[in-house]
C-alpha cells in the first residue's frame, strides 16, 4: 500500500479518536470511549508501518499538523467552536508548513 495512503488512514483515525473526547464525558460513555480507544490504536498502527517508509520528520509533521487542522475544522461543524481569524490563520500556516515539509524533504 503507498506510505501516504497508510499515513492518511493514520491521521484520520487519530481524528476519530479525537473527535470522540467530548462524547466520551470523560470515558463515563461506553460506545465512544471504545470508538475513541480503538482509533487512536488503529492510527498508532499505521504510524508505526509508514514510518518505516518515510522519514519521521514527515510522518509526524504531516500526521501532528493535519490531525490539528482537521480537528479544528470539524469541531467548528459538529461542536460549533468558534474560529477567529487568527486561528484561521495560524491553521493555514500548519498546513503550509507541512506542504512545505513534504515539498522540500530530504531524500
């Protein structure tokens, strides 16, 4: 399987993990304490297979910075956080430092 897909599944099941923190209420939630527990193991999974692929600065950066984008993004959805303009920015600038990472990365 390519090592970006596997490092995609890795990022999305952290942010299904994540996403389930709060309707866990603090793991007092049978179902989304058992999705949140089963994501972040699958996500850690697959982590460890791409980054015996990639580089580990890749790995991380894209899994860390993305996995913050998506989590801000989707909590602003479905948990209607409010997104400031700084915030907005600061996550653009995330995504531009992992772009930048994956571009320009030692080979």
């Amino acid at each position: 399987m390519n090592a970006y897909l596997i490092l995609v599944l890795a990022i999305t099941f952290e942010v299904i993990g994540t996403m389930m923190l709060p309707l866990s209420q603090n793991f007092t939630k049978a179902v989304p304490t058992i999705i949140l527990m089963l994501s972040y193991i699958v996500s850690f999974y697959f982590l460890a297979i791409v980054s015996q692929k990639l580089p580990l600065p890749i790995v991380y950066s894209s899994w860390a910075g993305l996995g913050v984008f998506s989590i801000a993004v989707l909590s602003y959805i479905y948990y209607k956080q409010p997104l400031n303009w700084q915030t907005i920015t600061g996550l653009f600038l995330i995504v531009i430092g992992v772009v930048l990472v994956n571009v320009y990365k030692a080979n």
